[in-house]
C-alpha cells in the first residue's frame, strides 16, 4: 500500500512540473517575460541544473533588463543553446566586462556558416568589445562638482562657460523625417575662427570658416581625417589653437556618439588621427561637446546613458593635466568608475541654488545596520559576505548621490519661491518635476539594496 502511495504521489508531481513548465513556456512565448521569470524560477528549485530552465529564465531577466540573473543563468545553460553566447556578449558589453564579450562572440561565431551574413555584424560587435578591453586600462579619475539632468533640445545653454574660451551656440537641424541633430558654432576668442557641425550629403562633418573683414568666409570640412561616412559634431577648440573635442558615431566607438580628441600638426598641414577620449566620457550611449577651461580648470561634457529620450546628464568636473588614471584591483570598482557609477565629489562641488551657501557635498555616514535581533553592524567592514559588502559600498555611493540630489531639489523648490517671472517658474518647475521622481527612485533603489545585502549575509552566516 505504501509503494503503491509512493507511486500514485511521483504521478501526480511529474503532471504538476509538466502543467507547470506547459504554462511557463505558453508565457514565454507570449512575451510575458515578468510572470514566466517566476513560473521559471519555481521549476528551477526542483531542477536547478537544467539547460532549458536556466536559458529561458535568462531570457526573461534579459528582456526584463535584469542583466546579473541574464548572466548568471545563460552561464549555466551549458552548451546547448548557441544563442546564448549572442546574448552573454551583449550582456558582458553593457556591463563593461568586455574581454568576455569578447569571447562570448567569438564563441557564437563558431555556431555559424561561412557564409552567414550575421558574420560581419559579430565580427563589428567584437571590435566594440576589444576597444572597451584596451579603454578599460586606462579609466581616468574625475572629481565631479556637479551633474544636471535637462533638456536634450537645448542642453547647451547649462553650460556655463567663460568668455574667455570663446563662444558656443546650439540649432537644431531636421536631416530626414525621423533624425533631428543638433548644429553647434564654436567660435574663437579672438572671433576670427569658427568650428561648426553641419549636414553634408546627409551626414553631419565638421566644418571650419575665418572671419573676412565684415564676413565668413565659406564653410570647408575641417578635414578628411575628422569627417568619416559617420556623423561627426560637437566641436570644441582649446585655447592653444590646435586641440579640437569634437563627438563621432563613427569607427572605433563603444556606441553612438563617442567623445575624441585631435591635434593640427604644423607639419602635416593637417590634423593627426583623433583618439577616443576614454572612460568614463565615453559609454555604449551617446556622450558628446568635450569642454575644457583651462583657466579656471573646469571641464564639461554630455550623455544620454541612463536618461530618458529627451533628456541628456551634464556633467562639470575638475579639469586635471596632466591627467590621473584611476587604478584598483577590483574589477567590480573599476567598471564602476568607468561607467561613472562612481565618482569622487569636487572640494569645488556646489548647490546649484543661488539661494543657498556654496557648501560642499558631505559624503554619506555609514548607519547601524541590523542583520538580526541579535547582530548590529556599525562598520561596513563588518560584512562577511563579499557580494554583501560589495552592495553595502555601492549603497555608500548611491546615498552621496541621493544627498546631492535632496540638496538641489530643496534649491530648486527655494528658487522657485524667489523667482519673479512666470518664465523663471516654468524653467524652475521643469526642473523639480525631474528631481522628484528621481530622489524617490533612488531612494527605493537604495532601500532594494539593503535588503539584498542583508539576506545575503544572513544567507552566510548561517551556512558558514
């Protein structure tokens, strides 16, 4: 009677694990990436070994942009599914792990025929990821005094730039029904020069006009070894007259716009190669309009990573030459430098408020943390879980971050009571509507990771 209990109980367990995984992949195929992620991390406990489970549930958390369960999970698919490693090179990409992307792609290209017209495309894909491997070694440390986030249609006008370094002005130009670009003038101190973007059989080049008498003289092309078949834009002269900033879409980008830096040379009549200008200025997003004050040693540059469509990140920082390159043997750190998830705050870095005092940014006091009803941390030394401590440094990052945020935000709203136009309250309002919902997100990211750091330890001391 027992053996037949026994039986009768497998029976029905096999039916259920067959219903349920019936039901996980029906919601897998219909994209409902969220429900099947959970259907799939139940039948990953009763099978966490399996090839398929762990493709799939990878997938999920790749559509649902949750790229460490991405990673881990396509890591355990085993060798079954080729177009894992498709997906691990991206993955390893965008989270600048870049010479397993490299090897990711590689793999996936000894998946395919000869004459596959993927080839070319992966083989593209590579080059991004070896450039990130040799940017990698050289991430320069930046100490930012300040970051804004507004307005890509005029998000030239934030930058407060001296007269001194001559001037800049932003339009923007539709090319096709769908590409709107922006066209920047940059013209000398002196007045005599101008570097400016402009469309050219479709594309944006950088093109160079002097000062006749009353006049311009007629735009050229800066020079063939700036302007490719890509677009190129954003140009910056520095004071000496012979270094040029200026952004590409072009070759030996990470992805989309890349920052670059360029030198006339007396001898060649000509500018030399242009080299890309490196971590942390330059992402797999659009970073653009290099700025650099070497009086005053200020420097500016922009990018869309992580922002919305619309909006672009400014960021101001202390201009350093010669320049000082950032060097760890964490890896985890020095991807966080380099994607600017960590930074230094400037002895410089202010309120933006002009109703505030010019106060520096205090960094974040480590708070007690209770792990149990029996254990309080008041050190984040104290966590003996690595990936733990790992988040708890991350979390001293992010409250810094949150602090500065919560200090222009209560600028702004102290702003926006002393403003005196209707114009002025609008472009304060503007501003507050994108401070609030981000202080409330990265409080709640914050507090996500607390909670993750502290079942993580607890997960350790109690398995120990």
């Amino acid at each position: 009677m027992k053996l037949f209990t026994n039986i009768l109980f497998l029976f029905f367990s096999l039916v259920l694990v067959a219903q349920s995984a019936s039901e996980s992949e029906a919601l897998f195929n219909n994209k409902q990436y969220a429900k099947a992620k959970t259907a799939y991390e139940s039948l990953l406990k009763r099978k966490p070994n399996d090839a398929l489970l762990n493709y799939r549930y990878a997938r999920c958390s790749y559509e649902l942009k949750n790229y460490d369960a991405a990673i881990k999970h396509f890591e355990q698919a085993g060798a079954r599914y080729p177009l894992k490693d498709l997906y691990l090179g991206e993955l390893y990409f965008v989270t600048y792990q870049f010479d397993l992307s490299v090897l990711a792609y590689q793999n996936y290209l000894t998946t395919l025929e000869p004459e596959d017209k993927k080839i070319i495309e992966i083989e593209h894909l590579i080059q991004k990821s070896v450039l990130g491997t040799k940017l990698l070694n050289r991430v320069e440390s930046i100490s930012i005094m300040d970051s804004s986030i507004v307005n890509k249609s005029d998000f030239l006008r934030y930058y407060d730039v001296s007269s001194e370094l001559g001037t800049l002005s932003q339009q923007r130009i539709r090319l096709n029904s769908k590409s709107t670009y922006d066209k920047i003038a940059f013209t000398t101190q002196r007045g005599d020069r101008q570097y400016l973007s402009d469309s050219v059989k479709g594309n944006m080049n950088i093109m160079t006009s002097y000062k006749l008498l009353d006049e311009w003289s007629p735009a050229v092309s800066a020079s063939p070894i700036i302007n490719t078949k890509a677009n190129e834009n954003y140009p910056f002269l520095l004071l000496d007259g012979i270094s040029l900033y200026f952004a590409s879409d072009g070759e030996n980008t990470l992805g989309g716009y890349d920052i670059f830096l360029t030198k006339y040379s007396s001898s060649t009549k000509d500018f030399l190669s242009p080299e890309n200008a490196g971590f942390p200025f330059n992402s797999p997003a659009n970073d653009y309009m290099m700025v650099i004050d070497e009086l005053h040693k200020t420097a500016w540059f922009a990018t869309d990573r992580n922002q919305p469509a619309g909006k672009v990140a400014i960021y101001k920082f202390d201009y350093n030459d010669p320049k000082v390159y950032f060097k760890s043997e964490d890896s985890l750190i020095l991807r966080n430098v380099a994607q600017l998830k960590s930074y230094k705050m400037s002895k410089k870095s202010r309120s933006v408020s002009r109703s505030t005092a010019k106060a520096e940014t205090e960094p974040a006091k480590f708070e007690n943390i209770v792990i149990n009803d029996s254990i309080v941390y008041n050190n984040p030394n104290q966590f003996q879980q690595t990936k733990a401590l790992q988040l708890y440094n991350e979390i001293t990052l992010m409250t810094n971050e949150l602090q500065k945020l919560q200090q222009t935000l209560t600028a702004a709203r102290a702003d926006y009571d002393l403003a005196t136009t209707s114009t002025e309250k609008q472009k304060i309002a503007e501003q507050i509507r994108i401070l609030e919902p981000a202080v409330f997100q990265l409080t709640k990211e914050i507090a996500t990771k607390k909670k993750e750091a502290i079942n993580k330890e607890i997960n350790f001391l109690f398995n120990k």
